[in-house]
C-alpha cells in the first residue's frame, strides 16, 4: 500500500495519466473520467480543475481563484486545499 500524498500549499497538482478532465456531449458537461469512474464537478471544482496543470502550485491555484472571484484568499485556501486532498486520496489528482 502506497503512503497518503499530503496536498499543502506547495503542492503542485495534475490530474495523472489515467484521469482526464473532458466535455461530455452527450451529458451536456464537465466529467472526470478514470478507469471504471466518471465524476461529475460542480462549477467550483471545475475552476479549481482546470487550474491543475503540473506547474501552479495550490497557493498560485488559490490566488488566481481569489483575484478572479474578488475573495479573501483565507476564505477559499482551505476548501481548495480540501478538495485537492481528497481527489489525491481517489488517486484523481497527483503533486
């Protein structure tokens, strides 16, 4: 059994090569597809998703989502850092 990936604030996350993050015509929206799972995000998890690129770390993702959405950047920090945990602990994310 592999050890938990700890997602902090230098942390920067990617969708690995078996996670991909697609429009789904059919369903009208977003999924994330892996191997035998398909999850739906919410507009919120979308913004955070997108901004997964291998190259933002997870304080870079909170300061675009805090400029863009005009936000106190302690008021997003956590639920961001939140998610990303959890989709790490799915195997959804990498960092």
């Amino acid at each position: 059994m592999s050890a938990r990936v700890e997602i902090g604030g230098a942390s920067v996350p990617r969708l690995p090569q078996h996670v991909k993050l697609r429009y789904d015509e059919t369903r009208k929206q977003w999924v994330i597809l892996a191997p035998e799972r398909v999850l739906v995000p919410d507009e919120i998890a979308l913004e955070i998703l997108r901004l997964c690129d291998g190259v933002a770390s997870v304080s870079t993702i909170v300061d675009m989502l805090a400029a863009k959405f005009a936000t106190p950047r302690a008021e997003i920090a956590c639920d961001v850092q939140e998610m990303l945990q959890d989709l790490a602990d799915k195997g959804m994310v990498v960092a």
